[in-house]
C-alpha cells in the first residue's frame, strides 16, 4: 500500500484545490436545491490557506494531492460552555482513494491542530440524505447534534 501523506497546503497547491472544491459541489448538488445551477465558489482557498485561524490540510500520495480538509477557529454564541469551537469542511477525497481512511487521517490531523489551539469542541455539517457522509462521519467520533430544517414558497 502507498503512503499517505498528511501537510499543511500550500499556495501552489491552490489549482488542484480549486479542483475539489468543485468535486464537492458536484456531489452535494443533489441534496441542496438551492444552490446556483451556475459555477459557484464554496470558498477563498487562497485566503484560507494564509489565515492564521484556519488549518487547511491536504492528503497525498507522492506527489499527487488526493483529498482536503480544513478547521476553522470560531467563537461561540455566549449562551454555550466553551468560548470557542472549531469547524470543519472542505472534506473531499478523490474518487479513486475513498474508502482507504484517508478522510479519517485528515480529520484526526485536524483534531490535534485544534488541540494544539486549546479547541476541543469540533463541529461540522453534512447534509441529512448523504447517509454515506454521515456514516463516515460517526465512525471518526462524529455524534448527529442537531437538525436544520428548510421550506420553500
């Protein structure tokens, strides 16, 4: 089996990056009906990479980026029990490498980032129908937390 490789992203990564972020739209398009039918943009990559409040990672074989992440520092409403949480996304792993952990690497690289930080609240979001998201989710530790529910005129 070939190593995988967990590091911190890069600026010259920002090309391939931009890549996944269009193969994560590709697949919550259809469990969101309200996104743009148009090319649309999740986030700044390159921003994000320089951020000091964001870790975005990367996963690689040799050379070849194959998946991402990222946690983002965020303060808590004052009404919760902790003053700050982390917030995961950016989690996409390429076709051909699912099912090998390679999300569960980034998400435990992500969770000591967070650590180190003295963050240990953690969240994310998941659509309610990706049952395989979910699934991968709950087996890295992930519990269901709470539901958002939408309506349209």
């Amino acid at each position: 089996m070939q190593t995988i490789t967990i590091r911190k992203a890069l600026p010259n990564d920002l090309a391939e990056l931009l890549e996944f972020e269009q193969g994560i739209i590709t697949a919550e398009r259809p469990f969101d009906p309200t996104l743009k039918a148009d090319k649309i943009r999740y986030y700044d990559i390159e921003k994000m990479i320089l951020a000091p409040h964001i870790e975005v990672l990367v996963a690689e074989i040799g050379s070849e980026l194959i998946a991402s992440g990222y946690a983002r520092i965020e303060t808590a409403k004052p009404y919760l029990n902790h003053v700050n949480y982390a917030y995961l996304g950016f989690m996409y792993t390429k076709p051909l490498h699912r099912g090998k952990g390679v999300n569960a690497k980034i998400i435990e690289a992500l969770k000591e980032w967070c650590y180190q930080k003295g963050v240990s609240e953690i969240r994310l979001d998941v659509y309610s129908d990706n049952s395989a998201a979910i699934k991968a989710y709950e087996k890295v530790g992930f519990k269901k937390h709470l539901i958002n529910m939408r309506m349209s005129g």
